[in-house]
C-alpha cells in the first residue's frame, strides 16, 4: 500500500500541474488580446474597427475586430473564458493542498498570531473577497470614468492587504495569499463582469437589437485592469521558491514594489504594440525597484543578530515527530548532512541564506520540516544535492522508518 504522504505529494503535484497548464493558456490568450487590439489598422473602411495580418506556422490570418459586433452573428463563436476559470479552481485546491492542509507549518505563524487551524483557514478564504466587493464597488461608481484614480485606489487596497497578510500569516503565505486575492479579482472580473456583458451584446444581437457599446466597454476596462496585474500575480506564486523574497519583516513592501514593476512592464509592451515610441525610462525604475526589492530581503542581517535560534515550545504537530523512535539518531543525521546549509548562518561555501528558508539546526526545525525531510532524503533522493554530503542509503531508510513510526504513533494516540 502506499504511503498517504507520497500519494498525497503526487495529488499536490498533478494540481500544481494542471494550475500551471491553465495559467499559461489564460495569460497567453490575455497577452495576445491586449496586444492584438492595441497594434490593429484602423485606418481601414467599412463597418470594422480594426484588422491586423499576421503570420504563424505556416499560415496566414486575417483578423478584424468589431466594436461591438458584426451585422450577423456567425454560426461559430469562440469563448475565451474556462482559461481564466480553471486557473483559478486549480489555484485555490494549491492553497487548500499547501496552506490549509499544512496550516501549522505553512500558513500560521504563532509570532505574529496564535492562531488555531480553524481560524487560519477562515481568515484565508474570507480575506480573498475583500478585494473583489472593494474593487468592484470602486469600479461601478463614478471612479469607473477615471481609470488611473481607479488603478491608484487599487494599488491603495493591495498595499494594505500586504501589509494585512503579513500581520497574521507566515512571510511564505502572506506573499501567496497576496497573489491569490489578486487572481481572485482577475478571475472574477471575467466571471462576473466581461463575460455577462459580451452575453448582453450576443443576445441582443440574436434578438435584432442595436447592442449598446457601454458593456463592451465596461469589459475592456477590467481586461485592461487583469492585463497590468498579471505580472505582479506571477511573482507572488513563484515567491515561495525565494526566501529572499518572502523571509523578511520587509516582506509587504516587496510585494507591494512588484506590482509598481509589473505596470512599468507591462506599461513598455502595451505602448510597444501600439506602435507609439517605446517609454525606455520604464525599464530604469524597473531596475532601480529590483535594487530596492534585494536591498530590503537582506533587512534580517542589517542589525548582524543571528543568535536567535528556534527556541520555542514545539507544537502538538511537531512533537508527534520529536517523540516518534529513531528521532534522536535522524536528528543526528539531519545535522550532520543538511543542517551546514539549512541553518540561520549557513557553513558551505557559497550559500548565504539556507534554501527556501528551511533550517535544520534545531530538535524542534527537524519536527517541524519532517514530511519535507522524509519526502526529499528518504523516499526520494533529492537532497543533499547530488548526494554532495554523501548521505548512504541506510540512513535514508531510518528517515523513512521514524517518519512512519511518528504516522503510526498519531494513529494510536488518535485511536
């Protein structure tokens, strides 16, 4: 039978898969969109708005835009919708998989909040329609004719929910909770307001009604709004591979400087596609923002304190592990092998900070990363890196004994 922890990892990596899959299918047909309506010939006759030539495998195409749509309506119309869906079901089973499931590892923070599971995971799935009632409110009142004011207030929201975030959560879950209230918007920008108005124009048009323009209109807006967040929202979901980024008590203001990258980008590529000179300048902030990002991940060694090892209580999740037969010799093992480069001043030449923020120097670091260190130096071989520590397999088997003989010890207690 196989073990629940290896299957369980399998599962997390077939949804990351799929959220991977559907994201790129979603910000390549956005991508496209914005870049094909801002580049299109208008100066052109007849009843389009625009047209463009283009060139791909082989072929060629001739596209038009309709500003609202043609005289008839073609027998086949193609929706550009379950991209943005898909990402987002996919996105939230990830949150659920890694931060609900992992709560005390992952999500909570017992330094910043003390908070139990139950109360973590409410605040997590509450929090993500905050934005969207905030934003959708701002966009639907008389803000919504004022599209910069409108972008500077949204800005406004996700500075203070990263800041928010980073009160209650971990680093590593504020910086993806981030992202997710902000896919959150996206997603539900096209769930809510871009497909029902092109709906109204196609039903209109069945009827033999004049549709009005104001809907297509009102959701090139909110196109434009996923457009500009759409790099800001990728940084946040790589984030938890970077410690750098997310293991610092500067954290919020990092995440809030991407999203000023991420419109100075994407600011260059939409004046690109229209054909307008390029805003070079752009790509200066960028760089100056990047320099401050890396300035503010070193903030943890400015005042050169080091001292501070996990000293803690262990809680009941790690002691279940500190407890389990075979802890002390994999304790030993984990510090001999791993712990030069997972510890608070890392030993081997070359690592400054310990990779993904995972230390390993401490009884209660080794219960707290148990599944990671089971996952990676037991079942697989993934670590150390290239075996580099020279780790031999009979101790890779007395990793994987105490991390079963802890799974049987919680099914005992919980009997």
């Amino acid at each position: 039978m196989y073990d629940f922890a290896i299957m369980w990892d399998w599962f997390a990596f077939a949804v990351r898969w799929l959220h991977v899959i559907t994201a790129i299918a979603w910000i390549g047909s956005s991508f496209y969109f914005v870049a094909l309506d801002l580049g299109l010939n208008r100066n052109i006759n007849g009843p389009a708005d625009g047209e463009e030539w283009q060139v791909h495998g082989g072929g060629f195409y001739h596209i038009q835009k309709y500003l609202v749509a043609p005289a008839a309506m073609p027998e086949h119309l193609t929706w550009f919708k379950w991209e943005s869906y898909w990402t987002w079901i996919s996105g939230a089973a990830m949150l659920m998989i890694v931060y609900w499931v992992g709560a005390e590892l992952f999500l909570i923070d017992p330094a910043k909040a003390d908070l139990a599971v139950w109360q973590a995971i409410a605040i997590s799935a509450g929090s993500l329609t905050i934005g969207w009632i905030a934003y959708d409110f701002l966009c639907k009142s008389p803000l919504g004719e004022k599209p910069t004011v409108l972008m500077l207030l949204l800005f406004v929201i996700l500075v203070a929910m990263s800041w928010g975030y980073n009160q209650i959560f971990t680093g590593r879950a504020a910086m993806l909770h981030l992202g997710a209230f902000t896919a959150t918007i996206m997603t539900a920008n096209v769930f809510f307001i871009i497909m029902p108005n092109q709906r109204i124009v196609v039903d209109d048009l069945k009827a033999g009604r004049t549709p009005d323009p104001k809907y297509g209109k009102i959701a090139k807006l909110r196109s434009t709004h996923n457009n500009y967040l759409t790099l800001p929202v990728l940084f946040l979901m790589l984030s938890n591979h970077y410690p750098l980024a997310f293991a610092t008590e500067y954290t919020w203001i990092i995440a809030s400087l991407v999203f000023l990258i991420g419109v100075l980008i994407r600011h260059y590529f939409n004046t690109m596609h229209m054909r307008k000179p390029v805003p070079t300048w752009t790509w200066a902030g960028t760089v100056i923002l990047f320099i401050v990002l890396a300035w503010l991940s070193t903030a943890n060694t400015w005042d050169g304190d080091y001292d501070a090892l996990d000293a803690q209580e262990m809680t009941a999740h790690e002691q279940v592990y500190a407890s389990a037969a075979g802890f002390e010799e994999v304790s030993d093992i984990v510090m001999g092998r791993c712990s030069m480069c997972h510890a608070r001043e890392p030993g081997w030449d070359g690592i400054r900070w310990a990779p993904k923020g995972v230390y390993l120097e401490t009884a209660n670091d080794i219960a707290r990363e148990a599944r990671q260190i089971y996952l990676q130096s037991g079942v697989s071989h993934a670590m150390p890196p290239a075996n580099i520590t020279e780790l031999p397999d009979e101790d890779r088997k007395k990793i994987v004994r105490w991390f079963r003989n802890a799974g049987r010890d919680d099914v005992a207690s919980a009997e």
